[in-house]
C-alpha cells in the first residue's frame, strides 16, 4: 500500500487534518465550504511563507481589540523587513466578532485544516481561547495568547504560549498598593466572566491577606452594562475605594461616566483598578473625569524607553486611522518577535513540539520591559506597574510611579 512509504511524522500529520475536518464537518463547524485536506497540507517547504493564523474581534463591541492587535504584529514585521529565517510572514487574519467560542473554533479548524498555518495567534477574549485550546493540543499547533488573560488558560493547552498577562498578575500587586497607601475597605465591580472572577478572586485573597476588608462584590453583564444602578449601590454603602475590572474598549468610558455622574468621585470614594479600564487608547475619550485614577498593568504608552518609542514609531506608520497603540498592540508585537525568536531557533523549519520547547525560557526587551516565558507554566513573567492619570502636554496618560518586577502569575 501507498501508505507505507510515507514516513512517521507524515503519517500522523496526516490522520490528524483527516480527523480534524471530519470532525469539523460532523459539528457543522467550518465543515461547510471547505475543501478536503489536498496535498497544500503537508508540511511546508523551507522557502514557502510562514503562515500565522490570527483570530481576534474586528467587529462588533471589541472591535478596536483586533486593530490594536494586527498593529502591533505588522509593526514588528514591518520593521524587519516582513520575514523571519530567510521566510516571508504571512498573516492570515479572522473575525471572531466578539466573545464568540464556537466561531473561534471554526476559525480555528478552517485555519489548521484548510490553511495548514505554522502558528495560531491572537485570543483578545478569554472565552474564545478556551475553545480553540483542545484543537492545538490535537494538531499539534502553537497557540500565542497575544492577550486573554484568565489564569488558566495556558493549562489547557501544551501548545498554549502567552505574552500578555494574566488578571491575577496585575491585580494582586494593586491590592498590595492599595492597602500600603491607606485603602482598607473596598468594594469590587468586576465584568461577570472568568477574568472578571480571576481579578475579583485575587483583589479579595491579597487585599484580605494584607489586612484589608472587602465589604461587596458585584459582577456585571459582559455586554453593554449599564453601570448606574451598581455604581449607586456602592455609593450608598460608601467604601474607601471601588477596585474595578471591566474589558478594554468602550466599557472603561460608560463605567468613568456613571462613577462621576453618580457623584462617587465628589464624595470622595476612590477609584482603582486593573489598567484595562483606562487603556491608552481609551483614555482620551474619558477626559479629566479619569484624572488621579490609580491602575496597575504590564504596560503604559507612557513608558519611557528606547524600546517604546521605537514601537509607538512602528506602530503609528503600521496601524490604520491614527490609533494610538495600548497593551492590545504590545502584545500583538512581542507575540510576533516571539514567534520570530522561535522560528530562527529553529532554523525556519517548525515543528509543533520543538517550537514549544523554543519559547520556553525565551526573554525578550519588550516596550513595557524585560519579559521572560516562565518555562513550567509558559505564562509570562514581567513586571507590574502601578500608575496614575495624569495630563501631559500631548494628553492624558497613564503615568507610572512604583514597579512590582519580576511577577509571576499568583494564579498557578
Ligand atoms: C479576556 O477576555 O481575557 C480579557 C479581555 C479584555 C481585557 C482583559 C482580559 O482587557
């Protein structure tokens, strides 16, 4: 039979795009349109492109988290000159719409089966990277979380590489701060899916560790909340501080708009939060309301260092419509010179498992900072910044004033 001259690793690439469209095709997921497995899906020759497939919300309520993302992946290309080892990048780019799982796993199978793509990159939204884990852990595809930050995430997954951050990493040092700088009670408002309950989770253990007490908690609906009838509720019980999580986006605006127009901010309740509720690019819009609001992240357009001019440079020549990049945009960036890192460890020829192996211990000087892939979690470790609103000439930014380095994600 034909069968026995193809060599192991042939083989059982090819049982896997075999099983994986029919299994696509049986869930009615990506089964419909596409073609059968044809010889395009066999391994890639050394001078063919090296194929990324990104899945990220380019419409919808997260649209601006795809922009940013893409951004920040051609800025890193574009700055050197569109290849890695002597291989062109190409980018295959797909819209997840939203927090959409069974989209992002079709996506994920038309770009394994179809595409035969070398990495599977993006996942803004946590709900979307979860399902399209078990899919890279069949085919045996890397997957670069350029952002979705619940915790457990790289659990899922041998194949799963993050270079964001995750909730519990960013929000555990602001507990510490908050209590260090006199807060002692506190309310949490969190958006009511697994990184809002990851961030709620680690507020309320170091901040209670810490001496602290968090007198309520309330979760809020992930689409178009409407915060005034929870920002009254704090109001009336009138804690020190309202330590909030919402998504990146237009949330930060609306939940800044009812903190003020309830009048929280007047009687003197303070507002601290993970920096995705005054991203860079939002802030703007959010005026002087956001003054004096405390946050900690991995990342602030603010930052300063040669490697964050040279980006934020990349960046506005790379990205449509004058956007200014926020941590969204970092992430698609070090993903990127991630991936490149690995690709030329691996001398342009990828295989799933030995690429794996390349990222882990990988560091790298990325805009925000030093960052290194903890080789036992493939999460990333990096430092924690606590910031401030405060107005530039050129604007509003988050202005960082004390550092956490090194943070590993307490969550694991
Ligand atoms: C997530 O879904 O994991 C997520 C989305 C937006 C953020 C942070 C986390 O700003």
């Amino acid at each position: 039979m034909m069968l026995t001259k193809f060599t192991a690793p042939w083989l059982s690439e090819i049982l896997i795009v075999v099983s994986m469209l029919l299994a696509a095709c049986k869930s009615g997921e990506g089964g419909a349109g596409e073609s059968p497995p044809s010889s395009s899906s066999a391994p890639a020759p050394a001078a063919t492109a090296i194929k990324i497939g990104l899945i990220a919300p380019f419409s919808g309520p997260f649209a601006s988290l795809g922009a940013q993302m893409e951004g920040g992946m051609r800025a890193w290309l574009d700055t050197h000159g569109g290849a890695v080892a002597g291989r062109k990048v190409e980018l295959l780019v797909r819209d997840v719409t939203g927090i959409a799982p069974d989209v992002a796993k079709r996506l994920a199978q038309g770009l394994i089966v179809r595409d035969n793509v070398d990495f599977l990159a993006g996942f803004a939204l946590t709900p979307n990277a979860l399902a399209v884990a078990p899919l890279a852990t069949e085919a045996k595809k890397p997957m670069v979380i350029m952002n979705a930050a619940t915790s457990i995430i790289t659990t899922r997954s041998p194949y799963i590489v993050r270079v964001s951050l995750t909730l519990p990493q960013v929000t555990a040092p602001l507990a510490t701060w908050a209590f260090e700088n006199g807060i002692h009670n506190v309310y949490t408002l969190v958006s009511d899916y697994a990184p809002g309950l990851d961030a709620e989770q680690q507020f309320l253990e170091t901040f209670q560790a810490a001496g602290g007490k968090v007198v309520d908690s309330v979760r809020v609906p992930t689409s178009n909340p409407d915060f005034a009838p929870f920002v009254q509720r704090i109001k009336d019980v009138h804690p020190e501080a309202v330590f909030v999580f919402v998504p990146a986006g237009t949330q930060g605006i609306a939940f800044m708009k009812a903190f003020h127009e309830r009048g929280l901010a007047s009687a003197g309740i303070k507002l601290i939060a993970t920096g995705d509720l005054t991203e860079d690019q939002q802030l703007p819009a959010m005026g002087d309301e956001a003054l004096g609001v405390v946050t900690t992240h991995h990342y602030s357009a603010a930052h300063d260092s040669p490697e964050n001019a040279a980006f934020k440079a990349a960046f506005t020549k790379a990205a449509q419509g004058g956007l200014t990049p926020n941590f969204m945009a970092v992430g698609g960036y070090d993903g990127m010179a991630a991936i490149a890192a690995v690709v030329d460890k691996l001398g342009g020829t990828i295989d799933g498992d030995r690429a794996m192996e390349a990222f882990k211990g990988l560091e790298l000087q990325s805009p925000r900072g030093p960052i290194r892939i903890d080789p036992e979690t493939r999460d990333i470790i990096q430092t924690v910044y606590v910031r401030k609103v405060e107005r530039r000439e050129a604007g509003l930014f988050n202005v960082e004033f004390a550092s956490f380095p090194a943070q590993k994600d307490p969550g694991k």
